[in-house]
C-alpha cells in the first residue's frame, strides 16, 4: 500500500514544523553574541581560524593549546596514533582517541612502571612527557627511544602544550 501524494506532504510538513520548533528550543536561536569576537565569531587559538581545534578556556598555564581536544588533534590523535592504535599498539597503548588519552592517566608505563603514562597534574612524573621529551625532568633515561619513534620530535611548543594540559589537570578528560 503505497501514500497519497497529500499524505506524504502533510507528513513532510509536520517533520519540518517539528525540527523547526526543536532547533528553537535546542538553543539555535540567535544569541546576544556574548563570548564572540569583533567579527561575531568564537575565540581562536594561535592564528588559528574560527571553530579550530584546540579552541578551549586555558588554565592555570594560560595556554590556550593546552586542551584535550589541542593535545589529541595535533599529538596524540595526530602523531602517536600512527603507531599506537588497535589491537597492535606497542606495549598495547593506545592514543588513537581521546577516551584512550584519557583512560592512560589511570595506566602505569608498561617502561617504568612506577611512573603513569599522564600523572594529572604533574607534567614532571608523566612518562609521556619524558618519551617526548627524550628524558625525565632531571636528565633520567628513558626506555627505548625518544617519540614519536618513526618521526621527527615534536616541537618545543607541542610539547610544551602537552605539559601544560597535564599540569592544568588534564582538562577534558
């Protein structure tokens, strides 16, 4: 059995009514512009343009990159996950999301086990901080190599954002 033509229409206009009233109440409609810029666009980051990764409230750092979405865009997602994804991640550690970044706070290094891969609140007992960096804070050694293993170092500034997300408590997660 197939619909008329004027029922289907009918139905059509009750969806759009119903989307139209819920866009309405769901906080689509226009806005005081509070929180905007000059041009009535949000804040950006680093030159980066409107709605960019990493957009965020900074903390205590007053980094403005030092965001989990910043963090898992352009470090963790970005470069680490080229290796450390799936089942076959090395040392089965996964930074292919930002609930598996965020799940690796609570984990202890498979390297250095007395150490967590991200101690919230201390970049300085973080073993990620130490594999990207190269070492510990007081020169320690690391297990292994320097990451990301199959790339360059990052940046001072990547991972200077990595730091200071961690010591600003790993906001996000």
């Amino acid at each position: 059995m197939t619909k008329s033509p004027r029922i289907r229409r009918a139905s059509f206009a009750a969806c759009l009514a119903c989307l139209i009233v819920l866009s309405l109440t769901a906080g689509c409609a226009p806005g005081d512009g509070q929180g905007l810029d000059q041009d009535g666009n949000p804040p950006t980051t680093s030159g980066q343009g409107a709605g960019a990764v990493g957009v965020g409230t900074p903390g205590a750092s007053g980094n403005p990159d030092a965001t989990l979405a910043w963090v898992q865009a352009n470090v963790f997602g970005g470069v680490c996950s080229q290796c450390h994804t799936g089942a076959g991640a090395p040392l089965s550690l996964v930074w292919s999301s930002a609930t598996n970044t965020c799940a690796n706070q609570t984990r202890a290094s498979a390297e250095v086990p007395t150490l967590k891969e991200i101690e919230k609140g201390n970049p300085g007992a973080s073993y990620v901080i130490w594999k990207i960096s190269g070492a510990g804070p007081n020169g320690e050694t690391i297990v292994g190599v320097q990451m990301p293993a199959q790339n360059p170092p990052l940046s001072a500034a990547a991972i200077q954002n990595v730091r200071d997300w961690i010591a600003d408590g790993v906001p996000g997660c």
